[in-house]
C-alpha cells in the first residue's frame, strides 16, 4: 500500500485535522521518536508522524482513524493499536511544557504581557472551564449530565497572555461547578495556602 507524507499538506489541511501548526507537529515526532521507533523491530515500520498524527487526528476529531489510515497508506487497526503508546508518551511530556508560574520572574513576565494587552495589573492567568462531551458511562452516570442535560467532563484551563497553557485539570464530571474545580485543584490549593501574595487569576 501506498504510503503518504501527510506533513506535506499545506498548512490549513494540518491545523484542521491536527489542530497543531507543522513545525510544532516534526517538534513532537522528533520528541517521540525514540519511543516509538523502540516499539517495532519490523524491516518497514510505520513512520513515526504517521503514528502521532494518527493519534492526534483521532484525539482531534473523534473519527478520524480510517481516513488517516487510508491516506497514509496503512490499516486503521495499525493507527489504533499505536494510541495508547503515543498517549502514554504525550501524557509523560504534558508536565514539562504546562507548568504554573509559582516564581517571582515568571510571574513578572505574565504580568507584563497581560498589562500591555488591557492595563489591567497583576494578572498571572486566565482561567475557565470548558465541557468536553464523552459517552454517558455506566457508574455514576447522572454525574456527568451538565447543565445543557450533555454528558461531559468539566475541564478547567489556565493560560497566559499568549495563550500558552499553565494547567489544565481534566478529572471531574459534567455536573461539577466551575469553582469547586478551582479549589480543588493543585493550583486553588496552593494559592489559597499563599504560593502567590500578589497577583490574580481572571476568570468569569
């Protein structure tokens, strides 16, 4: 079968099927290489940006495995049994690029960048929650219904100025409150604790 470079196609083709930019996409295949190279001794083993874009695309779309496979000419079952071990390394790489900004630098910086936008002092984040529909599980069910009777997962983001992210808490079902989210999470406990003495979080 046939086999496509789908980092070829024009930008606007990778972001709406990828949702990332093409020099953060060789970024990644680059950082994930190792792993995933290590998992095939095969003489013709699938390319590495055929596995993560894979996952992504799916990740991105929620239907995307087979017209992935198609284009880059292998089977939809090769695309997902190669998601758990591109998951596992994304999982394993999250905490050294979404880091909360406790120091007295970054924080300076972040309020910087934030006052230039609006003049409004002292912002070291944006924070809200977003819903991310999922299937209706079988324990706790109702627990999940949110507000619009959608079954979801309420995930709370922080980010800066530049829309760079500083935490995401992704762990709690549809029908939890945005701020008991905020409370209960590292980043609430640790600021009600005094991690932070001057600076705020923007939110609605």
């Amino acid at each position: 079968m046939e086999r496509e470079d789908l980092l070829q196609n024009t930008d606007e083709w990778l972001m709406s099927r990828f949702r990332l930019p093409r020099a953060i996409l060789l970024e990644l295949c680059e950082e994930l290489r190792p792993a995933l190279e290590r998992s095939t001794a095969r003489s013709r083993a699938v390319p590495v940006p055929t596995l993560v874009l894979g996952t992504l695309g799916y990740l991105a779309t929620g239907s995307f495995q087979r017209e992935m496979a198609d284009r880059a000419g292998v089977s939809q079952s090769t695309i997902s049994r190669a998601m758990p071990t591109v998951v596992d390394q994304l999982i394993r790489l999250s905490n050294r690029y979404i880091k909360f900004p406790y120091g007295a630098v970054e924080q300076a910086n972040i309020k910087t960048q934030f006052a230039a936008i609006a003049g409004f002092p002292n912002v070291i984040g944006a924070i809200d929650c977003t819903h991310v529909a999922i299937k209706a599980p079988s324990l706790d069910e109702y627990a999940y219904v949110n507000r619009k009777g959608v079954h979801s997962i309420n995930v709370q983001i922080i980010c800066d100025a530049q829309m760079n992210l500083l935490n995401i808490v992704a762990r709690w079902p549809g029908s939890t409150h945005d701020s008991h989210i905020m409370y209960n999470s590292t980043v609430g406990e640790r600021l009600q604790a005094g991690a932070v003495t001057d600076g705020w979080l923007l939110g609605e």
